[in-house]
C-alpha cells in the first residue's frame, strides 16, 4: 500500500493505481520468497550469520531477482507509458537494497538473537530470568538456596541432591550447609581462626573442619601440614 501511493522508481502518476498495486504486491511477494529460498541454502552450507554468508545471499537475491524484476516491470507496466529506469539502474537498486537489508539482518542476528541458556540441571528449577552463573547454594532444613549472579531462589530438595545437579560446574561442598563455584571464590578471610571463602556477591561461606580437605583439593585453601608425630599416630 505504501509503495503504491509513493509510486518509486518512476511510476507515480504513469499507471492506475490498482495496476501498481498488483505490481508492487507480486513484487514484494516474489522478493520475500526468493529471499527466504535463497537464505535457507547459504545457511545450510554455510555458517550464518557471517560477513561472508550475508555477501553470498546479497549477490545470489541479485542475480536471480532483478532479471525478474526487469522481465515483470516491462510486462506490467508497460514500458512505452512508463519512463522506468534502465536495466543496469534496475539492478543497483536490488543490489543497494538487498544489501542494506542484509546489513540489517546480520547485526540483528549477532547482537539480538535470543539464546537458549546452557548450563547444569539445577536451572531446570529456576526461573528462566535466574538462569545464571550460580555462585553458591545453601541448605536450610528441608530448602536449598541457589544463589546466582542476577539473584536468589528457594526451593524444596535435599541438599545432597542439589549439588549432584550442578554437573558440570567446578565446585564442591565447603561445609555441611554449603556449595561454592569455585570460579566465584574471589578471596579467604580468617576470623577467630576459622577460613571463611569470599564470593562474588559479597558473602562469606565458613569452611568446616570437616570439608576443609575439599576446599584444599579445590585450591581454595593452602594445604594444612599436620605434624609429624600426629601424621604418623
């Protein structure tokens, strides 16, 4: 509808309206289709979205669309009413365009697309929006807290049954009551004698006695030397 009141290209004023609506409505078709045809066969030979497949899909839409367009435009508008551009005009016009559009498209699928979050089983029970790097969990009775880089969340599961869903992410128990991301340990502290592991979010998880050879093996803690009388009882 726009096109056909704007009438680019030389056929404002030269044809009826309905005759330019029939045209540019073919021809937006046509376009859509090709382009989506074309682009389907570069992405399945080639790695999209790229420079070099967003060239590939310009210059292929260009050299199958404007012989269409020359051919439709003097079999619709009649070239004898209507002062169109010459072929080789034509033909930049679909190369400006379609890359311009590429352009467009590229930078939407490189900087928007939308990707489907990767990580352990445990975010299968988090809301998508907390779907994050998890930075800790903490037990409290018959709850576990799962602790993320954009926030927190409550739920109902054993503690030992949470930590076994967080495959694939380096960390271990540090305490009976809590799991770190050893990539989310930024620091130790010592207070009353006891090692307590900084993380990211600001909190400060103790190290049991009983763990501690766990935050040891982790490297988050130096390696405690027992005496030798005591190592050798």
């Amino acid at each position: 509808m726009i096109v056909t009141i704007i009438g680019p290209f030389g056929t404002y004023g030269r044809v009826g309206e309905l005759i330019l609506l029939f045209y540019w409505a073919v021809v937006i078709f046509w376009s859509v289709f090709s382009s989506i045809f074309l682009s389907s066969l570069v992405r399945a030979s080639m790695k999209s979205p790229s420079i070099p497949a967003t060239i590939v899909s310009t210059l292929l839409f260009t050299i199958t669309f404007a012989p269409f367009l020359i051919w439709f435009t003097d079999l619709a508008l009649k070239p004898d009413l209507v002062a169109r551009p010459s072929n080789v005009q034509l033909t930049v016009y679909v190369l400006v365009i379609t890359t311009a559009i590429g352009v467009l498209v590229y930078q939407v699928e490189t900087h928007f697309k939308t990707v489907k979050p990767q990580g352990p089983r445990l975010w299968r029970r988090l809301p998508q929006a907390l779907q994050a790097n998890i930075v800790r969990l903490s037990s409290d009775g018959h709850f576990v807290s799962i602790h993320t880089v954009k926030g927190s969340h409550r739920i109902r599961i054993r503690f030992a049954d949470a930590t076994a869903e967080m495959d694939g992410v380096e960390g271990g128990c540090v305490h009976r009551s809590h799991w770190v991301a050893k990539a989310h340990v930024i620091g130790v502290v010592n207070k009353a004698n006891r090692p307590l592991l900084v993380m990211s979010d600001g909190v400060e998880v103790p190290v049991s006695r009983t763990y501690r050879c766990e935050a040891e093996r982790m490297g988050l803690l130096p390696v405690e030397h027992k005496p030798d009388a005591l190592a050798t009882s």
